[in-house]
C-alpha cells in the first residue's frame, strides 16, 4: 500500500492527462462527425463517396494499429516535407499526434451517431422552419440540431466511454498518460498488477462521471418532450 501512496501522485498526473486527451479528441471528433454526417446526407456523390469511405476505412480497421500509422506515418510524412524546405528532423509532438488520431477516428463513428439523429428529425419540423422564413443555416441550428443530438444521445454518450478507453492507446507512443505511468511504477516495484488496478479503478471513476453527464444530458434535450 506504502508503493501506491508513493506512485500515486504520478498516476494521478496521467488521469489528469488522459481526460485532456479526451476532452480534447472529443472536440475534433464532434467536428468531424458533423461534417462526415452532412457530408453522408448530402445530394453530391463525390461528398457522400469520401466520407462513406472514411467512416468504412475507419471503422474497420484497428484503433492500435490506425494509432501507430498515423502516428510513425504522420512522423515521416513530415520530415520528407521538411527534408525537401532544408529544414532538420521534426520530432512530432506524441500528445498532437495522439489527440488528432483519437479524434480522427471516432470522427467517423460519431458521424454515424449523428446521420442517425438527423434522420430521425421530422420531417415536419423542418418544412415548418423553412415555411417561416428561416434559412438554411438556421434551420439546422434552431430546429435539426438540438432535435438531432436527443435522437443521437445514447450513440453519444457510448462513443465518449469507449474514447475514453481508447486514450489508453496513447501509451503505445511514449505519451506519459496513467497507463504508462502504471507502467513505470509496476516494472519500478514489481508489482504491475497492483498498479493497473488501481488505474482500472481510476477509469471506472471517470466513466462513472460521464455517465452522470450523459444522464443530465438526457434530461436536459428531453424536456417538453412526451415519454412513450
């Protein structure tokens, strides 16, 4: 127990990292999960092509193994660009790296998450929005989206759990999040059993926290309206 309190602080250091990473990847996925979702809905063949193919291309490969190609890749990448400007080598950034790749991938499952809320709107609700005179964008602002994220809440909110382990995976790229941090402190004391659980317990709280968010959440999008 003595090991623990000692390590501790470091664990917590990495939570503390891990849920920045989150917040952070959460941000860039919502982005991109909207316009993949537009992108799907659209009337343009060449819009609804590429992003069929990125969310096809993401959701059927890896998260390990998109997290180290787009990281080692993204690192060579650059320094052929650089190479090429007579610039030196270029030392990507692990915490860059792993935000944008978090967020890069669970872009194209929140842009399922929210195809599926935009298409459960109704149709009415929007036809009555234009009747009034509202344009396009405030269409989808006043009326398509805040009905579209209650349609889409439940995929939400399993999208943010499994992000959440998923920062996990940052560890693989020398990120200094609490899995690794565990990992130092289980190989210092030979215990690394004891560390992971304590992380394991350290992500229970987290997601413990998120559901209390989501269910808030629910209440909050769900107001006015009648229950079956």
């Amino acid at each position: 127990m003595s090991q623990v309190v000692a390590y501790f602080p470091l664990i917590l250091k990495g939570m503390l990292l891990t849920v920045e990473v989150a917040l952070l990847s959460l941000l860039i996925a919502v982005l991109l999960g909207l316009i993949g979702a537009v992108a799907r809905l659209s009337k343009s063949r060449i819009a609804r092509g590429i992003a069929g193919t990125y969310t096809t291309i993401i959701r059927g490969i890896p998260d390990l193994v998109l997290m180290t190609l787009i990281f080692f890749g993204g690192q060579i990448l650059v320094n052929d660009i650089g190479e090429k400007m007579g610039l030196d080598y270029i030392d990507v950034d692990p915490f860059i790296a792993g935000v944008l790749t978090i967020g890069f991938i669970f872009g194209a499952y929140f842009a399922e998450s929210f195809r599926g809320g935009i298409l459960a709107v109704a149709r009415g609700e929007i036809e009555a929005g234009h009747a009034f005179g509202m344009t396009p964008l405030q269409v989808f602002s006043r009326i398509t989206l805040p009905a579209m994220v209650r349609h889409a809440l439940p995929g939400i909110g399993n999208n943010w759990l499994v992000m959440v382990k998923t920062t996990a995976l940052v560890s693989v790229i020398g990120l200094q999040d609490m899995v690794y941090n565990a990992g130092l402190a289980g190989g210092s004391t030979r215990k690394p059993f004891t560390f992971y659980c304590v992380v394991a317990f350290l992500f229970l709280v987290i997601t413990g926290f998120s559901d209390v968010g989501m269910r808030w959440l629910d209440k909050r999008y769900s107001v006015g309206v009648r229950k079956a």
